[in-house]
C-alpha cells in the first residue's frame, strides 16, 4: 500500500490522542488526589460540548462569553458530583469501591439530562473561532483547529505537573490520595482536597469540551466514547502518572487512524481493546515508571 497518506494519518492521530489525553488528564488528576476513578469525566466533557454549542450556536454567544458560561457550569456539576455521589465513599479505609457505581451512575444521570434537553438537536460540529482550513507544512496537512486542541493538551499537562509538583495545595493532593487519616492527622483537610480536585477536573473537562466541539459531532453519545478511550489511555499509561497518560493516548490516537487507513475504520475499537489487552498481559502496572507518581 501507499505510504503517502501516512504522514497525514498520524497528524490526525496525534488530534485524536490529544482528545483522549484530555479526558486521561481528568481521570489522572483526580485519581492523583482521591484514589479513584471518577467515571463521569467523558460525560462531563460531552456537557461542555453540548453547553458550548448552545452558547454559540443558538444564543449566538461571543466565544469568551461562552467559554466562561461553561467553564462554571461544567465546575459545578463536578462540585456537586463530590459532594453528593464521591465524598459518601471517600476514607472508608475498607477497600470499598462504592465510588465506581455511583460516577458510573452520576454519568447516566449527566447523559440522561443532557439527552432531555438537547438530545433532538442537530448532529453538527460546533462553529470555532479558528479557521477549519487546512495548510501544509512539509507535505503534512494541519488545521488550526486540530492544533488547538494539541495546545490545550500541552498546556494542560504542563500546568498540572507544576501544581502538583511545586505547590503546598499540589503536594497536599497527592497525600491524600494515599493516606487521608494521615494528612488529616497532619492538620490538611481531606475534603477540602478532595473537592478542589473535582474543580480542577472539571476545568479540564470545560477546556476539553470547549476545545473539542469543533472536531466530533455533537452528539450526546460521544461522551461513552470518550470515557471508554480516555480509561483505555489511561491504562495503559498508568494509573496517576500525567506524562505517560498523555502519551498513551497520543499513541493510541495514532494506532487508531494508522488502523483505519490500512485497515477497516468500522473495527477502530479493536485497536484499542488489543492494545489495553497487551498492556495488561505484559504489564500490568502500565508503561509508567512509576504508575503513583506525577
């Protein structure tokens, strides 16, 4: 087969990865301070899309406008989500896993409102600031739009690893996730950590959304989607490590349309199931170093 469309395919894998890498970065971030895995996060996401293409597309909102419309709406769903449905199962110290059915059942209730309220809608791309136009440099094409979500991603990233790295609040996160009596012995208050993760991971969820809207179809659907390959990139990566989170999904991403293009894009899926499937027989842990550390 011809190798010319290569070039082109991994441009838009690493667009494709970087989404996944968005939703990777929320699990990892509040996985970093609680332990666990909030399974709402693709959801969250797909309700910063449909917000945003309600802002811009029927109350014909400027975009800085709608971004900060989103960005509190999507914040405080996640501040309800800890407080009603995680913070119930958080320092049982009992090796309870109550939290995985009720962000599982957090993230139906998400699908469900969103599909009462914009479900009949039009499945469109949300309009962007940015040009869809595409250009070429070296024989690649690029679109602006792809490459702000590659942006949004790389800022993210950068900007987690030096909260949680360089910060007291950062340093208090991760302490928490391992041992909450112990911090809260030490005079940090769990809770407060564990809500300002839940902030932070709808901030990231909001900029995901709002940055995403313009590649997929608005579809309430796509919010499973997201979850299932932001935990696949998740997973492979390892568990509370940003860097190799991030990567994971840029490589899957790029398998993914590597796969399409030689293959057959109806079994895309396949892709990343072989792939969580290597990684697990191999190695469990994850392509981490360290699968704990930032």
């Amino acid at each position: 087969m011809s190798l010319t469309l290569l070039p082109d395919a991994i441009a838009a894998g690493l667009c494709t990865g970087a989404v996944y890498g968005i939703v990777a970065l929320g699990y990892n971030l509040v996985y970093s301070a609680t332990g666990i895995l909030n399974l709402a996060q693709g959801d969250l996401v797909m309700a910063a899309m449909m917000l945003t293409w309600l802002c811009v597309t029927v109350w014909h909102l400027p975009f800085v406008v709608t971004f900060v419309l989103v960005l509190v709406a999507v914040v405080a769903i996640s501040a309800v989500e800890e407080r009603f449905v995680v913070r119930p199962f958080l320092g049982r110290g009992d090796g309870n896993i109550g939290w995985f059915i009720s962000t599982i059942g957090f993230s139906i209730v998400v699908l469900g409102v969103v599909s009462v309220l914009f479900g009949d809608h039009p499945i469109v791309p949300i309009p962007s600031f940015l040009s869809g136009v595409g250009f070429e440099v070296l024989g690649v094409l690029l679109v602006p739009v792809q490459l702000l979500v590659l942006g949004a991603l790389i800022v993210l990233l950068v900007a987690l690893e030096l909260f949680l790295k360089y910060t007291v609040m950062g340093l208090r996160m991760r302490g928490t996730a391992e041992d909450r009596e112990a911090v809260g012995l030490r005079g940090v208050d769990p809770v407060a950590v564990s809500r300002l993760a839940f902030v932070l991971g709808g901030v990231i969820a909001a900029v995901g959304g709002f940055v995403v809207g313009p590649l997929v179809a608005t579809d309430v659907s796509v919010g499973l989607v997201l979850s299932v390959k932001g935990f696949i990139a998740l997973a492979i990566g390892g568990f509370g490590n940003l860097r190799a989170g991030v990567a994971a999904a840029l490589f899957l991403g790029v398998a993914e349309q590597v796969f399409d293009l030689y293959v057959n894009a109806q079994y895309e899926l396949v892709v990343g199931l072989v792939l969580l499937l290597a990684v697990l027989t191999l190695k469990p842990a994850g392509f981490s170093v360290a699968a704990r550390r930032v």
